[in-house]
C-alpha cells in the first residue's frame, strides 16, 4: 500500500541521512515525485523502485527490492537502527473540540452496531449523464467509538471516517492514489438497525480540472460484517468489481422522483428548491420493518 511504502521510504532517509533533494537527483525524477512517494500519494513505478533501490544499496549494501517489503523494525534491524517510534492512530474525531469528539465516539458506540455493514449506493451519473451508478460503501464500527467508511466503485476506493452526531452521518474520505475527496451527509435512523439511509454526496469528477459535483444518494443495506476484517474486505472488493450502471427505467419510479429532482428559480417557482437539499421530513431513511426482521431472525 502507498502509506506503507512511504513510511518505509520516509524511515530509510533518516537512516541513511539522505534529504528528498540528493534521492531525486540519484534517482533522476523532480523532487515534488520524491514528496508525493513520502506523503503516501503515490508508489514509485516498477522502474524507478528499482532505481531508488539502486542507489540504497550503494549505502547499504545488500540491499534489494524484497527489502521493501519488509516491516520497519525488520528495515530497522537491517539498517542496525531503533526502529521508530509508534504513532498513535488519528481519525476525524481527533480534529473536534473535545466535547464534540466524546459526543462521537459515544454515539459510535451506541450506534455503530445500527449502521455497521455493507450497502449499495444508488445516486445520478456525473459521466454518463442520464444513467444512475451504485457504488458500495462499508461502515465498520471501531472499539474506540470510531466508525470506519470505505467506498468503493470497480478499482476505486475512498478510505476515511464518519462522525454519527445530530441525528446525521458526517463522513470524510479521500482516495489515496489520486488525492481526491468525497464528502457525505446523511440522514440518521434513531434506535433502530437502519436499512436504508438518504442524503448528498459531494466529490470531484475524473475529468481535467477536478469539476466539484454534488448528488442526492440513496443507502441500501446489502449484506452484514462478520468478525473477520479480511473476510469482509474480499467481500466488499467483490461487490465494489460489480457493473456500476443502471439505466433509467431499471430504478423503481419513486427512487428516481426522489433522487433526480430540478433545482433552481423555475424549480422554487413550481414549489420546488432553489439548491440541492435532502429534506428530513421527506427522507426515506428507515430502520428494519416487520419484513426485515423476520428474514434477518431466519437467516440467524
């Protein structure tokens, strides 16, 4: 993974006492790239990991590709080195005023169980204009009170946290290859395992210049976790590879009226809004019905 190889990379300089500046002339690419190889935004390509591997064994030698793959306190005992220190993990919670981040976390752990699982995002296409895509999201709830958000759509996937607060889901992710953002706001199910959930979504589209883009997104819940983080990782990139697309006429009528609405002055005119809104007394978000729960007790 990108993180990793940049906290391995990050850790061998200070090792060697080698600056960002030195690595890039030896290995022959602009400093900027050497940047975005430390901060994790992108992984050396085939050919300059070799080179870059090159020019480590000519102070350490020995040295090999297979090495990158170590972990750091094996990197550390290799370069004869403490190995660094741990560094506690940071979530969005981190960044909030105390009394707010505990007000989080207890929701998170009073809430995580509601919306822990996977789900099938239903929401207008950016790129194919007329056509709706699903991505697949997963909640993971942490013992911290933290709840982990994935989203993923054939190879792409936003890594990052939500914040339950207000009724609401606040979730902040980012794609690590590519730098880009999404962010969410939905609304809430209140004591109840909740089924199907309603909001915005705003990210940046794959086209030249990043175009910002917001959508009303609709949550179904489509499967849930088990005790193994790997397991349900490989599930949830089996369900993220799916075809992404649907046309109009494959989304039930009362999805589309309430996800492809006008905005704007002849909008408000007719009785509608001036921008893009998601209507608490108009959400569709749910807890299970007398249906789900008697499926969900068979299946148990």
């Amino acid at each position: 993974m990108a993180t990793e190889f940049s906290e391995k990379l990050s850790f061998v300089l200070k090792a060697l006492s080698i600056s960002r500046g030195n690595l890039a002339v030896a290995v022959g690419v602009d400093k900027s790239v050497i940047s975005r190889w430390c901060t994790g935004a992108v992984t050396p390509s085939e050919f300059n990991l070799a080179r870059l591997t090159q020019f480590v064994a000519i102070a350490r030698p020995g040295f090999t590709q297979l090495d990158w793959e170590a972990s750091l306190n094996a990197l550390a005992a290799a370069f004869g080195v403490a190995p660094p220190a741990p560094t506690a993990a940071v979530s969005i919670a981190d960044l909030l005023p105390a009394a707010l981040r505990d007000e989080a976390q207890a929701a998170g752990r009073r809430l995580g169980g509601a919306y822990g699982g996977f789900w099938r995002t239903t929401r207008p296409s950016s790129e194919l204009p007329g056509q709706f895509i699903h991505d697949h999201l997963m909640f993971r709830p942490g013992e911290d009170g933290s709840l982990g958000f994935t989203l993923g759509v054939m190879d792409i996937r936003y890594r990052g946290w939500t914040l339950p607060l207000a009724n609401k889901l606040f979730s902040i992710a980012t794609d690590q290859t590519t730098g880009t953002f999404v962010f969410s706001i939905f609304n809430g199910v209140t004591r109840q395992r909740a089924e199907l959930l309603d909001g915005l979504i705003l990210t940046c589209m794959r086209d030249a210049s990043g175009t910002p883009i917001a959508s009303k997104c609709l949550l179904d819940r489509v499967g849930d976790l088990s005790d193994d983080l790997a397991a349900d990782t490989a599930r949830f990139d089996a369900l993220a590879s799916a075809y992404p697309l649907s046309a109009p006429e494959a989304i039930p009528e009362h999805v589309r009226q309430h996800l492809w609405t006008d905005t704007g002055p002849s909008a408000f005119e007719a009785g509608g809004d001036t921008i893009l809104m998601m209507h608490l007394a108009k959400s569709m978000s749910r807890g299970a019905t007398y249906e789900d729960t008697r499926t969900l007790t068979a299946a148990n």
